[in-house]
C-alpha cells in the first residue's frame, strides 16, 4: 500500500501553487507540508537533504523525491499517464517545453521577480522587472489571440498551469494586467477549470487595496508574517 503524496509548499510561493494546483487538477490524492520560510525552515538540514537548493517545491511520492516546480509537473503527467497534459508526440512534448522554459525564465525574472520586489523588498531594479514583466505579457497576449491554451490545442497542458501562478498574481507586482485582454481570458479559462486550486492573494502593489483571488486565501502582510 501507498501513502499520500507529498508537497513541501509555502502559501505565497507561485513556484509550490504551480505544482498544487496540477496536483489539484489532476485530482491526484495529497497533502500540503508548509515549510516555514519565515524562519528558514528550507535551509535546515532535514529540508535541505530532501532539496539541496533549499526552496519549495519538493514532492515526495513514497520516498520519490521530486524537486523544482515544472519537474513536478513533468513528474506527475507521466507518473499518472496524464498524456492529455503533456503529449508524447515529439512535436507536442517540445511545444509544451518550450513554455515551461519560458515559466523558468522570461516568467521568473518578470513578474515573479516584480512581485519579489513589493513583498520581500528584493533588491531587484523594479523598474526593469516590471518591464521585463511587460515584455512576456505583450508576447503571450499575442500567442493567446485566437487560442485558449498558450500551446493551441483543444485542451490545456502544463504549460499552462506552469505560466499560471506568476501571471495572476502579477499585479501585486505592480504589473497591471489590463491592457492584455486575451491574457485576462485565459486567466478565466484556467481559473474555471475543474479541480482549479487557487492561489493567495496578497494585498501589496496594485492589490493593496483589491484583492482578486478566485476564492483564495488572503495573506493579510506578507511582510508581517515573515517578520521575526
Ligand atoms: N527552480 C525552482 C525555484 C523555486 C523557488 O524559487 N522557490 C522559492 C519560493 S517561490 C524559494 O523557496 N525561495 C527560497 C530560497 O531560494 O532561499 C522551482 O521551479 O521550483
């Protein structure tokens, strides 16, 4: 017999809501383990044997020890034979990496690192990441046009679910999302999606006051909660 698995996760990183939620949509049975990056839980030496980088996400599946988010992803489609997510096609399995490669880099240094800036206080130029921001949104507005799913095809992939996290939560890296309405929809499409787990909210940068979060947990400060 199996157990559950498991996924090292914190609440407002867009890395571990990545992997939540295809485990969410996927209805794949597991349990959330909150790693308290407040007080360095991810650099103590049991974590970091489990993740040498110490950083969530890990996933652990019965002593199979998965890190890094869109590994989980690749992970898990194959594990439960979710070809519907990521197709084993040669063609199809690069369209769908050539997105997750995208989530790793024009994503992490845009508006993940943006919101980095508002919530953390990281000593990135905000000003560039918030354009670096614009850049991939302006790029995917124009993918998406015609499209529901950023790799065209009937159904969503991992790819999708790896661009998720970064993109809704843009705003509260001062990235305003309202001149891209192709990308709005697609946020629609995913969030209307069965199984669909949604991500915290957290009321910094254009959020300060709004908070648009499908029904998510709303981290009152982040700041406050990573406080001693
Ligand atoms: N490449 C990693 C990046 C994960 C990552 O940056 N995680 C952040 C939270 S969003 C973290 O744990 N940061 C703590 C640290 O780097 O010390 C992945 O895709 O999982």
């Amino acid at each position: 017999m199996t157990g559950r698995l498991k996924l090292y996760w914190h609440p407002i990183s867009g890395h571990a809501h990545r992997a939540q939620l295809f485990l969410s949509l996927i209805g794949a049975p597991f349990d959330l383990v909150e790693v308290n990056l407040a007080k360095g839980a991810h650099k103590a030496p049991d974590f970091l044997q489990l993740n040498p980088f110490g950083q969530v996400p890990v996933l652990d599946d019965n002593g199979v020890v998965v890190t890094d988010a869109n590994a989980i992803l690749v992970y898990l489609a194959k594990k439960f034979g979710r070809t519907d997510w990521l197709p084993e096609d040669a063609k199809g399995a690069a369209d769908v990496q050539r997105w997750l490669s995208v989530a790793a880099g024009q994503i992490a240094f845009g508006p993940a690192a943006a919101r980095l800036v508002t919530i953390f206080g990281a000593a990135f130029n905000a000003d560039e990441v918030v354009k670096r921001a614009h850049a991939i949104l302006a790029l995917l507005e124009g993918e998406l046009q015609g499209h529901d799913w950023i790799v065209p095809t009937a159904k969503p992939t991992i790819a999708d679910v790896a661009l998720y996290s970064y993109i809704a939560r843009a705003p509260e890296g001062n990235v305003d999302l309202a001149g891209y309405p192709s990308v709005n929809a697609w946020l629609k499409r995913v969030e209307a999606l069965p199984g669909f787990a949604p991500f915290a909210t957290t009321p910094v940068g254009l959020l300060k006051a709004a908070s648009r979060d499908a029904g998510g947990r709303v981290i009152p400060s982040a700041l406050q909660e990573f406080s001693p």
